[in-house]
C-alpha cells in the first residue's frame, strides 16, 4: 500500500472542541449591543435630567426675581405686613415649597410654606440651605441656586437666593425653594420607558445576532472542513464558497493556497536540482582560484575573494609566463550566480590561452575580447586589470579593460594607476582599445588591485566606502607585514559597512616588492 501523508495537523483533526463560532459570534455582538444600549439609556438620562433641571431652575428665576423685584419697597422698609403678602403670592406655583425674605442683616421679615409647619419664625436670623452648588450656563453672578433638602419635610429642592435691591442698592435677600419632585417622577417615567425600549432591542439583536452568526458560520464550517482534509494530506479539496465578501475571499484564497500547496511540492523538486547546480557552479567558481599564492623572488603576494551570493561574477588569477614574468588578474563580470560564473569561466580560459602565447597585455586584451565578444551573453560584459610583473627588471606592465585603477603606497603616498581601456564583451574588435602603462617598482612598494565590491562597499545609511578611504587605509597598512595589511584593509572596510549585508563580491589582491 502507497504510504500514507502525514497527519499535520495532529490530535485537531478530530474537529473543533469547545465553545462554537457561531456561540462566541452571537455572546460578541450581544455584549455590543448590551453595552450600547446601557451608554445609550444613560446618555439618555442624564440629558433628561439636566433638561428637566434647566427648566426648573427658569422657572425658579423668575419666581425669585418676582418677588425680589415686587417686595423691594417692604424689605427696605422692612414692613412685614407687606413682604409677607409678596411671600405668600409666591407659593402660588405649585412646585414652591417655601418662599422668605429677609432684610440686609439675615432677620427673616416674612416666611410662607406649602406645609403647615414653616422652617423658621419671623425676626429669626434666616439660615441658607446648604447644598451643592449648580454650574449652569447663564445662570446670573448674583444668584445662588443649590441642590439641598427642605427642613421640615426632607423632600429635595433647589433653593435660591437672590439680592433684593432698591435704587441699586441691596436692602434684603429673597429666598425660595422647588420640589424636585416632579424632576424625580418624570425621570423614573422616562427611566422605565427606555429599559422598556432597551429591552426590545435587546431581544431583536439577539435574534438578529444568531442570524449573522449563522450566515457567517456556515462558510466557516466548509473552510473548517477543507483545512482539516488539507492537514490529513488531501491537497485536491476545493471549498465552494460563491460569496464575494470576504468569506468568499478567504475562500478563493484557500483554494488558492491548496493549490500553491501542490504546485510547491513539484517546485521543492525543482529548488533541489537547482541548489545541486548552483553547488556545481560553486565548485567550478571555486576552480578558477588559485590553489596557492605563487613564489617570487624579491616580491611577496597575498589575496582574498568573498563572494556575495552563492556564485560571485569576480575573479583573481596568477599566470606564470616564465621564470622571470608572473601575470596578475582581478576582473569582475557584470552578471552574478551561474550566468556571471560561467561569463567569467569562458573570459579566464580565453585570457590564459592568449596570454600564455607570449602576448603583451594589450594584445592579450585585444584577443580576449575578440574571442569572447561573439559569444558572451548579451547585455553582460567582464572588467579586467591585467598587469605582468617582471621581478628580474623590477616592472609592472598594465592595461585596464574598464575596471578600476590599481593603487600604489610608497614613501607614504598613494598613487594611482588607470590606463584607459573599454571593457572585454562590450564591442567588437574593431572598435576595442587598451592603453599599456609601464610603472617601476621600488623597494617597499605595496600595489593594490581590487574590484568595486571594496570601494563601493555600502554602510546602513547607503554611504559608499569610496577610493579615498580605502587609499588611506592603504597607506597606513603599507608598513605592516602583506597578510597583515591584507586583514587591516579588510577589517577597515568591515568596520565600515557595520554589519549591512555585502551588495558585490570582494576580491583584493596585494603585490609588495621586498625591502
């Protein structure tokens, strides 16, 4: 029998436990709703309240002005007879509970309350309600209104006070006092009326709470079972889904994904041979290095190559033309990974062969690029500093094929070494050009030659290392032992770069004439 997928899934493909969706959906949206409606009923309320006190505290006003302004005469002449019918005029409204008036030291002239019992005697030094004071927009500075209690019947009321004034000045106070009674019972109506309210809505939402969880729920089960037959290994299941919301989304995307899911086990395939070629690439990129550092008489050499993906596009080689001739080469080619690999394969083989014929390094150039220019892959091109060391004349024959230019630390200084040259693959032959430069090498002479991945090494904020730190680097390594200043240039520019990832390859490679 074929094996057997395995269960990805584990213990859970048995189906969901616990609390359904569809409960948890519904207990959601009516703990929503429930708070809603609580906010509501309360915002409610209180605006109520304070609509109904608004108009209490008008009504009051103009009571107290009224007997403010009417009982002026009496309370300056302090005639209780009088003030006391301006008293009693006022209880008229049915929501006063009592009204008094005193001169300008407190002594009540006149006292009137709804009840039997009033809450002081005349010639008595009136004693304020106390209270908490009402904030109320336009309410006047003069006027005092609080919420309290009245004495003889503890009933809440807002009391006022209010000056009585005659010809600007104030010879008495008035003082009433509202039930807020018919506050209280309006608002235990109104009260009722939205618990009323918020409990019909309330069972509506319940009930319209079920019908979404269960519109929303169905579709959820079908992906439900798709993704367990998915985990038990079924990567043919389609969930049919029509909506186009998002449930319908997600379930064209699971059907996608299912057949991503199939698509990724050929492509696992696929990624494996490619990793066995780019391995193979590797091993030939490898290939092209030299095994060792060649031997020189009076001269000594080191080098270094890091490349930045699995398969770089740089190159440094020795060729050994004769016992006294030695050539150097450090190219980049414009393609990386296999492409570049292959690119630089082809140029180093056609390079050895022309340059092993006895050419000078121009020629030697020339012919490369008459060679591979046909052949290359089109839009690549390989740049190549190609220099022949003469150790018994103590010379450096160079040509430039569009790389970057060879520095040399002496006495302190760095010099630069460019000839002009167009890079191999670009154009034909007939169209090539390189310049030879011949330099003399003195004792001490550090010579540098690189590829673009060391000077145009990039930091996190996208800063270039650059030709002038690298030359001064240079300059302070010159006096340092060769692998030393070879692992001071590198440590230079690692420090640089701060841990950003490479964007090139690096290849470096340093010829000094001994002491």
């Amino acid at each position: 029998m074929p094996e057997q997928p395995p269960n990805l899934l584990g213990d859970s493909v048995a189906g969901p436990r616990g609390l359904s969706i569809r409960f948890k959906l519904t207990a959601v949206i009516a703990g929503l709703v429930v708070v809603s409606l609580g906010l509501l009923a309360a915002f409610t309320l209180q605006q109520s309240r304070q609509a109904l006190l608004q108009e209490a505290v008008r009504r009051g006003l103009i009571i107290g002005r009224n007997l403010a302004d009417y009982s002026a005469s009496a309370v300056l002449q302090k005639n209780s007879l009088d003030a006391v019918v301006f008293a009693q005029d006022a209880l008229n409204d049915d929501a006063m509970v009592h009204a008094v008036l005193t001169d300008e030291t407190g002594t009540i002239l006149a006292i009137r309350a709804s009840s039997a019992k009033a809450p002081a005697m005349v010639g008595s030094v009136w004693a304020p309600l106390a209270g908490e004071p009402l904030t109320m927009e336009g309410l006047p500075p003069n006027v005092e209104v609080v919420e309290s209690q009245d004495p003889v019947s503890g009933e809440p009321v807002l009391a006022f006070a209010l000056p009585v004034i005659k010809a600007d000045v104030r010879v008495g106070n008035a003082y009433i006092a509202l039930s807020q009674a018919k506050i209280r019972q309006v608002m235990e109506e109104t009260t009722l009326k939205v618990l009323v309210l918020a409990a019909g809505f309330l069972l509506l939402a319940l009930a319209a709470a079920a019908v979404v969880a269960n519109v929303i729920v169905r579709p959820v089960q079908r992906l439900t079972r798709g993704a367990l037959a998915v985990g038990g290994g079924d990567l043919s299941v389609q969930v049919d889904v029509s909506s186009h919301d998002e449930m319908g989304v997600l379930a064209r995307s699971f059907n996608a994904m299912t057949l991503s899911l199939r698509r990724a086990q050929d492509e696992l395939v696929e990624k494996q041979l490619l990793k066995q070629e780019l391995n193979i690439a590797q091993e030939i990129q490898q290939g092209l290095l030299p095994k060792k550092i060649p031997v020189v008489p009076g001269y000594e050499l080191a080098a270094f190559y890091a490349p930045a993906k699995e398969v770089g596009g740089d190159l440094y080689d020795f060729l050994r033309i004769d016992d006294a001739r030695l050539g150097l080469v450090v190219a980049d080619v414009s393609g990386k990974s296999v492409p570049g690999s292959l690119g630089m394969t082809m140029a180093r083989s056609v390079l050895r062969a022309q340059a092993l014929s006895g050419r000078g390094v121009g020629e030697t150039l020339h012919k490369t690029n008459e060679v591979i220019q046909p052949d290359i892959r089109r839009g690549m091109f390989v740049t190549m500093f190609y220099a022949v060391l003469n150790a018994s004349e103590n010379t450096l024959t160079c040509a430039n094929a569009g790389h970057n230019a060879a520095f040399l630390a002496r006495g302190g200084k760095v010099l630069e070494i460019a000839p002009e040259g167009i890079a191999l693959g670009l154009v034909p032959a007939h169209q090539f050009y390189v310049d030879e430069l011949v330099v003399g090498l003195e004792a001490g002479d550090l010579l540098a030659l690189y590829t673009d991945g060391v000077t145009e090494a990039m930091n996190a904020a996208n800063e270039e290392y650059g030709d002038d730190r690298f030359k001064a680097a240079l300059a302070r390594a010159a006096g340092l032992p060769l692998e030393r200043a070879l692992q001071a240039l590198l440590d230079d520019v690692k420090a640089f770069v701060a841990g950003a990832p490479p964007h090139d390859d690096i290849t470096l490679v340093l010829l000094r004439r001994k002491a």
